[in-house]
C-alpha cells in the first residue's frame, strides 16, 4: 500500500487553520447561494411543467418577447446575486493577501520540481523535502515558484492552493491550529507522475520545532561503520551529482537534499516509507514507483545498495 493512502482524508472541509476556515466559510456562502438559485430555477421549471400542461391549455400561451419588466428581472436577480458573492469573496481575498504581524512568522521558500517539492528556509538556512516542519500557531510565509512546468501548491486542510510557476514567486501564507501531519498535494497536471507528487506539513510545537531545526544544524556526522564507509564512497560515486548533503562536498541540486534524510518518515515525495527496506527498493529502481521520474536507475550491486542505505539511514 502507498503511503499516500495512510496520509487521507485531506478535505478543504476539515479546516485546520485560520485561512483555511476563512475559504470554507466562503465556499459554504456560494455553495448556499447556489442552492437557492437551483431551488428557485429548479422550482419554477416544475410550476411551469404542471400549470402549462398541454391537456390544461389550448393554443399558445401569451407571448412575453420585449417585456421590459421580465427583462429587468432576470438580468436584475443575477447582477444583485453576484454582487452578494462578490463582497466577501473580495474581502476574504485581500484580508488573506495580508501577513498578519501579531504572530511569530517562518518563512519559507517552495520550489517545485517534477514530482517532489523543494523546502529552503531561508532565515534558517535550512533545505529539506517534501516533509515540510513547521511551529504550531506560527504563520508560515510562502514564497512558491517551479523548476521545470506548473504546479500547485495545495494543502487542504491548511488552505490554499497556490500556483507554482517558473519565474514567477507567487506569495501567501498558511498556518496551523493543531500539530499533526498534514497532507498536502501537487493540484495541477504536471506529468506522469502528477497523482504522486505529495508532500506534507509536519506540524509541531515550538519546543520540538527548534530541536528540530537543532538537529538539522548539527555537523555532518562521518559515517562510523565499515558499510557506512562503504556506501559514503557508493554515494560519492553514483549520487552526488544530483544530491546535496550540507557539511560535505556533496552538492548536488537536481534532486532533493538528503541532509539529515534520516529524519524523514517518507520517501519519493510520500511514495514510500523511510524504511531500509523501502530506500533500497527505491534506490534500486525508481520508476516502478513512481513513472518519469528523473532519478535514473543506476547500476549498483546489493553490496553497494545495502551500503548506500546504510549510510543515508545513518545520517540523523
Ligand atoms: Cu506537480 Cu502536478
């Protein structure tokens, strides 16, 4: 089973942030007025159906064509409804363009890539992957753009989404009520592998947030053991042309930053647990998970898998 399944339900309709309650009250309001309008229209076409039924009138019924009272009502309702929607629509926009500053903030700049999400806080100096942490009751300041095609930045619990474009840094921010782990999803069709571009928002309490950033912050940790050695070497070989880890000469950008990989619960953006087992099996052949990936299948032996995995589960 993809990990993916463990990390539903994410609904826009459990809210689990200030701006993500904003937008429900607003889809509730034009999902309210909708239904009235196909009450009413709906009404109507059923009134009209029995009361001009064949059997009950001879002839045509009388002809309205140029009343200019009729006219003025069926363009009049919809204008006033729009109107109606338009007003807190509007409002609720510009109120959420606005970082609020009676919160402690994080910033934090998103890069799309086909298919996993890069996480660099800049004020932090950090760079991680598709498991975004972040501190419980802080906003999180978002600035979203791509490498390569259009994406979407989505987490519906939390609000959103947010088109990421290449060259473009489009700008919002989100925050959470509660810790907990929320899922969040790539929303626009960005190519084969759109369905499995996940990641997720890992909330957490300030406390665990900056033991967290600690942590992330420590020295690269040499690798101990003599597999760990081994696979340190495999990793210099096969992997660091496309993969950074900070504290090392391994400064690879095309694909995720491994620092501290460890840490992480989840593999090839929520494809896959963080398991030995499941590193090596990704390792071994990427695109049985997860088709156009851009991480190629690299020839390696069991030996030089075991040791590779050794070493990445090692850095913690
Ligand atoms: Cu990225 Cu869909």
């Amino acid at each position: 089973m993809s990990f993916l399944a463990l990390a539903y339900p994410q609904s826009a309709l459990h809210p689990a942030g200030p701006v993500a309650r904003e937008q429900l009250s607003l889809i509730i309001f034009s999902f309210a007025i909708m239904t009235l309008v196909f009450v009413v229209v709906m009404g109507l076409l059923l009134y009209v159906l029995v009361r001009f039924r064949r059997r009950n009138h001879e002839g045509d019924p009388p002809q309205v064509e140029g009343n200019n009272l009729l006219e003025l009502i069926w363009t009049g309702i919809p204008v006033i409804l729009i109107i109606i929607l338009a007003i807190p629509t509007l409002r609720t926009t510009f109120a959420l363009a606005k970082v609020p500053d009676d919160r402690p903030v994080v910033k934090v700049d998103v890069v799309a890539h086909q298919f996993w999400w890069e996480f660099r806080y800049p004020e932090l100096g950090i760079t991680t992957a598709n498991e975004l942490v972040v501190p419980v009751g802080y906003v999180i300041d978002f600035h979203v753009t791509s490498q390569d095609v259009v994406h979407s930045f989505w987490v519906p619990r939390l609000g959103g989404k947010l088109d990421a474009i290449p060259g473009r840094n489009n700008h919002f921010w989100l925050q959470a009520d509660e810790p907990g782990w929320y899922p969040g999803q790539c929303a626009q069709l960005c190519g084969e592998s759109h369905s499995l571009m996940a990641f997720a928002v890992d909330v957490r309490t300030p406390e665990e947030f900056d033991a967290w950033v600690k942590k992330m912050k420590e020295p690269f940790q040499p690798p101990t053991s003599a597999l760990e050695k081994e696979g340190m070497d495999v990793f210099a070989q096969s992997c660091q042309s496309c993969h950074a880890i900070a504290g090392t000469d391994f400064k690879g950008t095309i694909g995720p930053d491994l620092t501290k990989v460890g840490l992480r619960r989840t593999l090839g953006a929520l494809t896959l647990r963080n398991t030995p087992e499941d590193m090596k099996a990704w390792i071994h052949d990427p695109a049985s998970f997860k088709p156009g990936v851009l991480m190629p299948q690299i020839p390696l032996t069991d030996q030089q898998l075991n040791a590779v995995v050794a070493f990445l589960q090692s850095q913690k």
